[in-house]
C-alpha cells in the first residue's frame, strides 16, 4: 500500500488554502431560479424532496406515498420521490422547513395539515410561516364532519340536544385539533346553554371510538366517509346518531340531518367561516412560496392531472378518504379569507381558550 | 373453524401468495436486523403494493414484515448488543453475555425456539379467543389501562438486585423524563425549551441506543475483548438451546399468556412485555442472581412473550378496528382500502382471511427462523471481529441509526444524552429497566389517568372490580419485593453473624 505523506509546510499551506475554499465556495451561494431556467422537462433526472409532518404509518404518510408514484407520472422527466419526516410540533417544524429553509426550486414539497393553520391563527411557539403565502398545489380530500352521539343518550336531533338535561361528553384529541372544531363552534353559537362536554386526551380516533363503544362517551365529531368505512352497523343499528353535519349542503347519504348552518343562529354565522379553510386544507400538499410562475405552474398541472386520473381517485378512497379536488385557488381563497378576518381569529382563540 | 383454518393454511401457501410471505419475510429479517429502521417503515413503503392485490396476499405481505422483524431484532441484540428493535433490548441483557461466553448459538436457538412457541401460543389464543374478545376489551376501561401501567412498572420496577426502592425512585426519573413533549392532556409543549422535534417527547429509539447498545459498546472498548468469541459449536448449541426452551415449557406459556395480553392493549406492545416477562422469569428462577450474566430463562420469557403479542395485538385490529400499534394502524389501512372491514365479519365473511393471517403468523416466523439459522454462522464470523475494528463499526451504526430516527442531529444529540445516562447508571450499579420502562409508559400513564377522571370520575373509578383486582396485585408485587429483600438481607446477615 502506498502511503500518502503531507510535511509541515504542506500541511501549514493546506491549512491556510482549505479554510478559504471553503470560505469562498459558502459565499457563492445559489441563484434563484427565474421561469428562464424553466424548460419543460426541468423535472428529468431530478429527485423531489417530500416533507411529510406526520409520523412514518400515519394518516398523512399514507397519503403523501400514495400521491408520489402519481405526481412522478404526470411531471415531464418523472423525477424520483424521497421523503422527509418533520413531524415536530404536530407539523410545525414542517410549516417552518417549507416557508424558511427548502429552496424555491421545486424540488422540495410537503404535506402539512389544517393543524397548520390553527397553529398560526393561535399564535402558537415556534410558528414561523405565514400559511397564505405558501404554494398551494390543489387538493384531493374533502372534510365531511358529522357530529355523532350514541343512540342510548335519548337524543334523536338538534332540537333534542337543545332540550337534553345533561350534555353528552364528545371526545377528541386537543381543543385545537380539526374535529373538535365542530362542536366548538355548535357551542360557541349557543354560549347560554352547554351543549357538550369535551372530553379531550385521546391518542387518536380509534381510542375515541372504542370509548364510545364502551359507554365512557356519548358520542363524538368524525368523517362520514371513516364512520361507513369502518362501523357502518353502528349507523344501520342506529347505535349512533348523527346530529348535524358541517357541510355547505347537506350530505346525500343523512337526507334529514341539518347542516350547521342550518342550525346556528344568525347572529353566530361569521363562525361557520371558520370551518372552511379546514374543508379545503386537509393535508395539503404545498410548495415553497415565490416559486418562479413556470415552475407552480407545472406542479399544479401535474395536480390537475392527477385529479383526473381514474386510478388516483380509486387509491385515494381505497386509503379510506373521500375524493374531491380542490383547486389552488380554493385552498388560497379559504385560506386568505380567515387569515385576514381578525374577528374570526379572536373567536376561534377564545373558543379553543375557553376548552382547553 | 379447523376447516376454515386448513383453508386460510392453503391459501398462504398457494402462488402468488406464499411468493408474497417469503418477500414479506426477507424485508422483516432486513428491517429487524438494521437498528432504527422497523416494520413500521417497511409496512409504509411496501402499503401501496399491499392494496393492490388480492387481500390475502396483501395481508400476507404485511403481516409477515411484522412478524419476522422481531427475529432479526433478535440476531443483532445477541451478536451485536445492538437491538434491532425496540422489543429485543432484554435480549441484549442475558443473550449477548452468552454470545461472549462462546454460546451465540446457544442463546440464538433458545431465542428462536422461544419466539415460535411465544408466536404458536398467540395464534392459537387469537384463534380461540374470537368469541371473548369484545366482552375483554370493552371491560377494559381507561381506569384498569391506567392500573395495568402501574402493575408493569411495578413488576420491572423490583428488578433491582436487592433494592427495590432504588428500583421505584429510577422509575419515578423515567416517568419525569417522559413528561417531555406535549402535554397529552391540553395540547401545550412541556419542558421542550423551544426544540421543535421534542415536541413528540424525547425519541425513543435514538434514546434508547445510547442508553443499552452505547454501554455495551463502551464495555467492550474497556474489557478489549471481541463481541462474540469466534470459536462456537453451531449444531451441538442449536441442539442444546432447543432442548432448554422445550425444558422451560411453563415459562413459555407463561409468559407467552403476558404478551398476548399486554398485546391487547393499545399503546403497550412489545417494549412492555419484554421487560414484564423478564421481570417474571426472574422472579420465578431458583437462581435470579445468574440473570444479567446469560441466563437462559432471561433469554426465553422475554422471546416468547414478544412474539405471543403479535396475537394479542391482532385481537382488536382484525374484531374492532383498533389498532394497538402504528404497524396495526397500517394493517387496518390495508384492510379497508382491500375492502376487508374489521369488526363481526371476520369471522363470517372474511374467516378465510382471518385464518389465512393467523397461519401466517407461525408460518413466516419458521421461515425467518430458517433464513436466520442459514446465515448465523457469517453473522457470528462479523461479531467475532476484533474490538479495534468492532467498536467503530458499530459506533458509526448506531449514529446512523440514531440519526434516522427522527432524519435529524436531534436524534444524534439524544443518543448522546442517553449514552451519558445508561453508562452512569451502569457504573454505578443502578436498574436500568425500570427507567426505560417508565419512560415508555409515562405519556400512556398521564393519558389514562387524565381520561379516567373525565370519563368516570374518581369514586366510579375506584370501586371498579377490575381496578380493585389489579390494585391488589400491584400492593402484593410491592410487598412481596420488599418482605422477599428483606428475608435476603437477614438470611446474610445471619451468615456473616455466623461466620464470625
């Protein structure tokens, strides 16, 4: 083997030299990319960083390795997917890596959740993003929240409820997570009387539901489309019974269950707004904000082009989700619409406030 | 349902599906060998393929990754005093001293044949228990979980050598270490000193290298010896651990019955009952001194009771559609995207797929058990290498493994701090078991506790029979522990007395 020998005034040179490669080579940086880097196929021979800010097997990584093989068809090149976990801070650790640190080159994505953007309106530590000014690419999922309680509570409608002696105790995770919202606005509409008792802790829907079925809660707010998928003989059975559903029409399959704004009094139906940012921005797939016009553009058509794939729709329920697409613009309105209303922003910190 | 069970038995092993088992079985053993990458990771990735078949193959693909994982955990906690996963750790404490006496293959056979007869126990639990299950599980409320914790830290927590309250104050330290994270109650982050990844609590498997593989490491660079001795006689060991296991027939089914149930519980899994069932066979031995040095019922509670979870763990995904772990939370994903709803059908209209999960449980553990004898040789040559090349070797692992963990230094700077942690508490004699474990179940236990007054209110709670029952077990494992100490400590001082 031959061996490599650096003497004093090589090694005192190289020691001088390296430092100031290094030095030079930091400073130079990267150029942002304009839409004249932009060639159509941009994407080829490249790798696609996806963030995801849930844990590996949850709900979110499900969805984000689902959506990958198909983003890869649709963009010319069909670039390589890896992924990245930041699941910091219930997501936001990704928000931050998204809005701060990932380049404006396209080649770094994530899948953040509405959580995202209750962190921010609560004004929560470690928030550094401002979820308005991020790429949104369109969305495939749609929220159909429907609040439950057992058949053994002796409430059969909204109007009961109103009238029941006692409040049913509703499970759920955090005040501030998504399907707590629902019952938190039916209360915060009706703030002289305590429609619920919110019970929360639990690790997940799952433990809710089993909770429910022992009898520890009355009942809870969840997905249609989760509650036929997994427990449809508690509906047939009528061991649950749906009460409102939060939806702007009412859903096809509950003819006769009112939607909540159907039921919240005129004077409180500024907080219905509150629900629908979360309608359009359940896990959503963005992008850095400022990506060069082109480059957003191409995403967003690759979406587009998703969405219209038969096979894409039929994996996503397959996971257990409803299909719906949502364009980008539908995310940013929804969005931007309750970032910029103060009121709206006040009531929701004073909802969750007063639970949690 | 023996014929059902025939049924699900011949479609596993039918084309493509047994192709699927034996995929599923190498990409376990892979995960399980690897520290910091599990099923879990493996199940996500290979998710999309699973949905796409048939859904006994897919099931199958699933379910053998999870199984087999445990067996290639298994190979590197002896060998390596690396555990590939999380529910391998107590094999480090009784089967790598084994491996360094020239007994790899000993403490390997008696983990395999422990772990067959453990997943067996399961399988057949699973398959019998079909009709009591909901009944068992609804009983179990958010009090009894919460009294379960107490009576697991209060088994581990007299694993003490002699001083159990020692035992109980390191538990306490567990449980404030596990305070870390956000608050499960109001969603706030705790004591995370603005450090966005602790807000999911301190990362276990970054945590948990530092404070056993670490220690070890650190052992082996003092003592200067290799890892494994080179000289060791495969077939006679093979012969002899299989002999030992069978022997030990009563610890097996005992403690194969504490998995299955802890396996019941959602959150508890296999890091639990390892150290419960280790904690039992100690406590069970003629000779309890010998453990910690390469006791063989060291070796064999711990195995059987982790495999026999797998049954118990398949209990309220496949009858309820409640998953008791993440890699359960991906089966039932599986499940429903191949239209296979979870709950009362699976024993009428997908019993054939019931079965076909169940055969595959024993199924892929004989062929992990198989691909592993056929390759232990090589893998006992690697271990046997010199410390100066060893320690390195496995130093650069564990840092990979700790890194990829949380994908940031966060887990790197947490194998340091727990390092720091498992080598003091290693110097200075003290249990680490009750610490791990305690911190493992601290979230579990603020949880239960906090849902139990929501949900029943103090005084309901505390007049439930099963409460009442598991308050008596837990006062009896304390005073037991103690008055047993105690009878020690007189016997020697009546001998020293004597002596004089």
């Amino acid at each position: 083997v031959q061996e490599f020998y650096v003497n004093r005034r090589q090694y005192k040179a190289l020691s001088l030299i390296l430092p100031l490669v290094f030095l030079v080579a930091g400073c130079g940086g990267d150029d942002p990319l304009t839409n004249k880097d932009i060639k159509a196929d941009y994407y080829k021979g490249k790798t696609i960083t996806w963030i995801v800010s849930g844990s590996a097997g949850g709900g979110t990584d499900v969805l984000t390795r689902a959506y990958a093989p198909f983003l890869s068809k649709y963009l010319e090149g069909h670039p390589k997917v890896q992924f990245k976990y930041l699941t910091g801070g219930g997501g936001i650790e990704a928000g931050n890596y998204i809005y701060n640190v990932a380049k404006k080159d396209g080649l770094t994505l994530a899948t953040l959740g509405s959580e995202n953007l209750f962190s921010q309106i609560l004004g929560e530590d470690g928030v550094k993003y401002q979820f308005q000014k991020l790429t949104f690419l369109g969305n495939f999922l749609a929220r159909d929240q429907m609040l439950f309680v057992r058949g053994d509570f002796g409430v059969d409608n909204f109007d009961e409820l109103m009238d029941a002696s006692e409040p049913p105790k509703i499970g759920a995770r955090t005040a501030s997570h998504s399907t707590a919202l629902l019952p938190l606005i039916l209360q915060g509409s009706f703030p002289d009387k305590k429609l619920f008792d919110m019970v929360y802790g639990y690790d997940g829907g799952e433990d809710v539901d089993l909770d429910v079925e022992r009898g520890a809660l009355d009942g809870r707010s969840n997905s249609v489309g989760s509650v036929e998928s997994t427990h449809q003989d508690w509906i047939d059975d009528k061991f649950l019974v749906p009460l409102v559903y939060e939806g702007q029409e009412r859903h096809p399959d509950f003819p006769d269950v009112p939607t909540v704004g159907e039921v919240v009094p005129p004077e409180h139906q500024d907080l219905i707004a509150l629900l629908r940012a979360p309608d359009l921005t359940t896990r959503p797939p963005v992008a850095p904000p400022g990506l060069p016009s082109d480059l957003s553009d191409m995403l967003r058509k690759a979406f587009e082009d998703m969405s219209n794939d038969p096979d894409f729709e039929k994996t996503v329920e397959d996971l257990g989700y409803p299909f719906q697409w949502i364009t980008p613009d539908q995310e940013a309105d929804a969005v931007t619409s309750v970032l910029s209303d103060k009121d709206l922003e006040e009531d929701y910190k004073g909802l969750v406030g007063d639970e949690g | 349902m023996c014929g059902a069970l025939l049924s699900g038995l011949a479609d596993v092993l039918a084309w493509p599906t047994c192709g699927y088992l034996l995929l599923g079985c190498v990409v376990g053993l892979i995960v399980g060998i690897l520290p910091g990458l599990g099923p879990v990771f493996a199940i996500t990735i290979f998710l999309p393929i699973a949905i796409q078949l048939d859904p006994v193959s897919g099931l199958v693909l699933i379910v053998s990754i999870w199984t087999v994982a445990q067996i290639g955990g298994e190979v590197t906690s002896v060998l390596f005093a690396v555990p590939g996963e999380l529910s391998t750790v107590t094999t480090i404490l009784d089967g790598h001293p084994l491996a360094r006496q020239g007994k790899a293959g000993l403490a390997l056979a008696v983990n395999f044949t422990s772990n067959l007869m453990g997943v067996t126990f399961g399988a057949v639990i699973l398959f019998l228990a079909v009709p009591i299950a909901r009944p068992l599980i609804l009983h179990l409320g958010n009090p009894e979980l919460f009294m379960c914790v107490l009576v697991g830290v209060t088994f581990v927590g007299s694993l003490t050598g002699g001083r159990p309250l020692l035992g109980y104050a390191v538990a306490a330290f567990g449980f404030l270490l596990a305070l870390v994270g956000t608050s499960v109650i109001s969603g706030a982050p705790r004591y995370t000193f603005g450090v966005l990844g602790l807000w999911e609590g301190i990362p276990l498997i970054s945590f948990a290298l530092g404070f056993f593989a670490i220690p070890e490491v650190y052992r082996m660079y003092v003592d200067g010896n290799p890892l494994t001795a080179s000289r060791v006689n495969i077939g006679a060991d093979f012969k002899e651990g299989i002999v030992e296991s069978l022997r030990h027939w009563r610890l097996v089914l005992a403690c194969s019955g504490i998995g299955v149930v802890i396996g019941l519980i959602p959150g508890l899994g296999g890091s639990v009952s390892q150290w419960v069932s280790y904690s039992y066979a100690k406590r069970r031995s003629k000779h309890p001194e010998q453990f910690g040095h390469g006791a063989i019922e060291g070796l064999i509670g711990p195995s059987a009771s982790c495999t026999a979870k797998d049954g118990g763990h398949l209990l309220p995904t496949l009858f309820f559609g409640i998953p008791a772990s993440v890699s359960m939370a991906l089966l039932l994903t599986a499940m429903l995207a191949l239209d296979v709803t979870p709950g009362p059908k699976m024993v009428t209209e997908h019993l054939d797929v019931t079965m076909a999960i169940i055969s595959v449980l024993v199924i892929s553990c004989i062929l992990g058990i198989i691909i592993m004898t056929l390759s232990v040789k090589k893998l006992i040559h690697l271990a046997s290498m010199p410390t100066a090349y060893m320690v390195p070797f496995l130093l650069a692992l564990i840092l990979i493994a700790a890194y990829s963990a949380r994908d940031s230094m966060l887990g790197v700077t947490l194998l340091i701090v727990g390092s720091v942690i498992g080598v003091t508490m290693e110097i200075l004699g003290w249990p680490r078991a009750p610490f791990i474990l305690a911190f493992v179940l601290g979230p579990l236990a603020e949880r239960y506790l906090f849902l139990t007054e929501q949900t029943y209110g103090w005084s309901a709670a505390a007049v439930r029979p099963g409460v009442l029952i598991l308050f008596v077990i837990m006062a009896s494992v304390i005073f037991w522990t103690i008055r047993g100490e105690r009878g020690h400590k007189n016997a020697d001082d009546t001998v020293l007395a004597s002596e004089r």
